[in-house]
C-alpha cells in the first residue's frame, strides 16, 4: 500500500444527504442460497414473472385508482456495483450486477383518447398527470420527471406515445446508491415498449434512460446504472467499457459464495451538487494533465505530475486511474474463484473512494472496518461502499456458510455504534428489464 500512503488524506466531509425524490417503497430484505449461472451474452427481452405480493400489490393500487385492469407491466431491477465507482462517466470499467429488487409498472392505454399520462406510486402520498405531447425539462425536478424524461426520449425518437395510466410498486431502496432512479426509468422504457409495441436496441434504450436522467433530473450520470438495468442477467455480473459500451457476462457460478449489501439509512441526494462537482473536478483533472479522458493514462504517469497538480486534483485522478486499472482485474479474479484477490481490490477501491475521492461516510466506513473484522475464519473475502456516496451502502463479498452471521455481526455492532438499524440484505445476480405476465408469481 505504499502508492496509497503517498497521497492519503484522512480528513473527508461526513454528510447526511435526504433521499432522491423517486417512485419507491423500501421492501423486507430476503436472502439468497448463492450464485448461479453460464453464459455471456445479452439475451432479448422476454416476459417472466415477478414476486406475488408485489405484482398483487401493483394491480391492486391500479384497479383502485384508476378503476379498471392493467393491460400490462414491466420490471426493471436495481442495481449493486461490485467495483469501478466513479469511472463509468471517466470511460473507465465497471463491474455491476442486477439485484433481486425491482422498479414494478403495471399500465394501460387511455380510454379516452387524451395524451395524459396518469400515475399513481405506493411510495408517493399523491398521484400525477402531464401531457405526453408537451415535454420541457422541468426547472425543479421531482420523481415524475425521471419518467417524463423517458417519455420525451420516446417521442424525439419519433414514436407517438399515447395517453397512458400506471401504477409503480418498488422494492428498490431510495437513496441508498442501488440505483432507484436507472430501475424507474428502464421500467417506464419497458412499459412504453409494450404499449407502443416497438421493443427498442437494448443499448439504445440504456441511452435514452440515461439522457432523461441528464435533462429531465438534471443528474449527470454515467451509463452504468441504466446499462445493468437492461441488460442485466441472471447469474452474471457485467464487465462494461464505458467508452467502447461493450457489455461482457461474467459468470458467478459458485455457490458458496454471497453478496451482502448493507444499507447505512443515511441517504443521499446526487442533486445536491455533489455528484456533479466529482465529475467537474475528474474533467479538470483530464485537462491538467492534457488527456481528453482519465482512461487515457495510468497510474505512474498520475504520479509522475503530482508535483505540477493541485493536490485536490491529483487525489481525484488518483482514484479514477486506479480504479480504472483494478476493474478489470477483479473480473478475471471473480471468474478464476480467486475471492481473497477480488476482496483485496474491494478494500484498496474503498479505501481510494474514502481518501482521494472523498465520497465517503463514517457509516459507510464503519459498516467496511466491521466487515474488515470478520475477514479470514469470519467468511468475509472483502468489502467496500457502492454508488455514489454520501450515504447509501456497502457491498460484501463473504462465504454462503457464514452469510447469516456476518449479517449478524454487522448489524449488531453497526447498530450498538450509530444508533441507527441497517438494512441488510443477500442478493444473487438478477435479471436486467423485462415484460411480466399480470397472472405470473415467482
């Protein structure tokens, strides 16, 4: 670690951002036995079932406002981010996979020949309405316009998109870095899909969701998050260039191993402005050290300049570089077996998102330093934040035997030291957007 403790900082900015303002419910966490799966390339949207109470859930909400039956739905899962944060708007490499929580629309065409589009969410206290044909980015964002960001990028693609009524269910936690946001927007691509009847490329609709999110909530995200949520797959993380957007299914065929995600319930807002100042300061990193993206250079030649840069502006291009650099590595570790190698890169990716770039919390870092304890005989392979920062949550990689107490032992001692109950949860690699039959249960 001795490049690390050349330019380490330790003190960082602890806050506590509110929750995105986004369609959702927090759901009951559940676990899964392990990981399985095989293949590696993205298969075509399909229809397929959804848990039971959640569909029940969404119909239900559905029949009562709207007074009639869905004729459709569409699911679109969130997502965790094994490594590579803050790389994918750097052209850098990213390692997420779909969780077993999703963002859940049930739907219909008008009957009344209105281009309105009506929706009703659990996790709002009021439903909404706009016009499908006048659509402006809106001056002060709010959950709705994640969807009417969808419904424009529709439209400037030329589809004519009729006057629609929804009903959202979600089990995606708000705020907590799985990417509440990408899972509402794919979700209302997929239902559009369907009522349109015109299926869109998958990249081409990862994009789409991608540009609502940029004009219409104003976040300037990268593609990851809308990428897994399309084309996520059952069994598989994905290994995705950023720049090249070339997709690779990387099996997770053992099954005696988990991914933990704990949840801090310290929330964040991108929209606050920290998100956006990250990216600033990674293009003015560029700049400085004259390369038109952070992919362009490695980690020496961000060493070799230290002394021409600012110091702010090299520990951010520190990170980048070097997370850049270890994603790809922790892909051919997680498919060789090699679970001590892929935790070891967890530790020093959480460890530079602490110290250089500055996006963590002393909950997220608690939750990491307790998992830390229970490495070797305790299960644990590694662990670090995920998302963005600012709150939100950790992934663990740990041993399918000792999953329970681990989960344990995290909430024990995150709990007796904060004062605050985490949400913590096993999830196995899930599949990415799809159609779901209104009469199916899984």
């Amino acid at each position: 670690m001795g490049i690390e403790d050349d330019w380490r900082v330790i003190t960082r900015d602890n806050r506590r951002d509110g929750a995105a303002a986004v369609a959702g419910i927090r759901g009951a966490g559940f676990r899964g036995p392990g990981i399985s799966g095989g293949g590696v390339e993205a298969r075509p949207m399909c229809m397929r079932s959804i848990p039971r109470m959640q569909l029940e859930q969404a119909i239900e909400l559905f029949t009562r406002h709207f007074g009639r039956a869905p004729a459709c739905a569409a699911a679109a899962p969130g997502r965790v981010n094994l490594i590579g944060e803050h790389v994918d708007y750097n052209d850098g490499f990213v390692l997420p996979m779909a969780i077993e929580r999703q963002t859940l629309i049930v739907a219909a065409p008008r009957s009344d020949g209105h281009r309105l589009g009506g929706i009703i969410s659990a996790g709002q206290p009021e439903p909404v309405s706009f016009s499908t044909e006048e659509l402006t980015p809106p001056e002060q964002p709010t959950w709705v316009d994640y969807i009417r960001g969808v419904v424009a990028g529709f439209a400037e693609a030329g589809h004519e998109v009729p006057g629609f009524e929804a009903a959202i269910v979600s089990d995606v936690p708000v705020g907590g870095g799985l990417s509440s946001s990408a899972a509402l927007e794919v979700a209302a691509a997929t239902t559009l899909e369907s009522l349109l009847g015109r299926p869109l490329d998958p990249v081409k609709k990862a994009l789409l969701c991608q540009q609502a999110e940029h004009r219409f909530a104003r976040v300037p995200c990268g593609i990851m998050d809308q990428f897994i949520s399309v084309l996520g797959r059952a069994g598989h993380a994905l290994l995705l260039d950023c720049r090249s957007l070339e997709p690779r299914h990387v099996a997770m065929t053992d099954e005696g191993v988990t991914v933990l995600i704990a949840n801090t319930n310290c929330k964040h807002e991108l929209t606050g402005g920290e998100y956006a100042e990250r990216r600033a300061q990674c293009e003015a990193a560029a700049r400085a050290l004259g390369v038109a993206s952070l992919r362009d250079i490695d980690v020496n030649t961000v060493i070799a300049a230290k002394p021409r840069l600012e110091p702010l502006v090299f520990r951010r291009a520190y990170h980048v570089v070097s997370e850049i650099e270890r994603t790809p590595r922790a892909a051919a570790m997680l498919e060789a077996g090699d679970y001590e190698g892929f935790g070891r890169l967890m530790l020093d990716s959480h460890a530079t998102l602490r110290d250089a770039f500055e996006v963590s919390t002393q909950e997220l870092d608690l939750l990491v330093e307790l998992a830390e304890q229970r490495m070797g005989e305790g299960g644990v392979y590694g662990a670090r934040m995920t998302g963005a920062g600012f709150g939100g949550c950790t992934v663990t990689l740990v041993r399918s035997d000792k999953a329970h107490s681990v989960e344990r032992y995290l909430y024990t001692h995150y709990l007796e030291q904060t004062g605050i109950e985490p949400t913590i949860f096993a999830t196995r690699p899930a599949d990415g957007a799809r159609l779901v039959d209104l009469g199916g249960s899984s």
